[in-house]
C-alpha cells in the first residue's frame, strides 16, 4: 500500500504549514501516524492517531504546536503545524498500521516506526530562521 503526502515547502519560522496524507481504502481499524528525519538525523515520531476513534498522540517536541486530524470521507491524514521552528526541518513522512492487533495499543505502540506497515514517499518542509 502506498501513501501519498503533500504539502511541504519553505516557510519562515512562526509560519504555518499544512501537510495532508492520502490514506488507503479500509481505513476504519487502523493506525496513522506522521514521522520525520531531519537533515543527517535519525527518523522520529511526531503524531499519530487512531482511526477509529480519533485519539492523538504527540511527540514532546510538538505538543501544542502541531494537530493531527484525519476525514473519513475523503480518507485523508493531515497535519497542521503552526508556529514552526527552524528545528522543524525534516522529511515528513505519514504512515499507516491496519494490522489487527491482540491488544489496546498504548502510546509507545504509536510512536514505534516500527509499528507501521506502509509509508508515503515524503515531503520536505524546510524552516528558515
């Protein structure tokens, strides 16, 4: 399955951006996240949801700045970044987890990359200072 995010550019800091993610068929059950790898870093968690039920997570480092939002109907993933730091630059990428689990995922289940079976190619947000 393929993701397909949208979105990024070059915004000064204090901007705002919003990135959106076109989201498979089935989407009911599963998981969705954002990740990024900023320039010569590792890949981190930034925000995910359950589709399903709606609830958010976020990394400590976006909290109160980014919202992670989805429409069931258009099936689209989004996330709204406001106030953006020149730490913000990365690749973003989204991803989707559909698997059917055994268990209630807890936070840490949302922020693994390696909870995620499918990625979207990326989209670069570059914030000048």
């Amino acid at each position: 399955v393929q993701l397909q995010a949208s979105g990024g550019g070059l915004v000064q800091a204090g901007g705002s951006l919003k990135l959106s993610c076109a989201a498979p068929e089935r989407t009911f059950n599963s998981r969705m996240g954002w990740f990024r790898q900023p320039p010569g870093k590792e890949r981190e968690f930034v925000a995910a949801l359950s589709w399903r039920s709606g609830t958010t997570y976020y990394a400590d480092s976006v909290k109160g700045r980014f919202t992670i939002s989805r429409d069931g109907v258009k099936n689209e993933l989004y996330l709204q970044m406001n106030t953006l730091k020149p730490e913000d630059t990365a690749a973003y990428y989204c991803a989707g987890d559909s698997k059917t689990l055994g268990f209630v995922p807890n936070s840490a289940y949302y922020s693994r990359s390696a909870s995620y079976d499918y990625w979207g190619q990326g989209t670069l947000v570059t914030v000048s200072s």
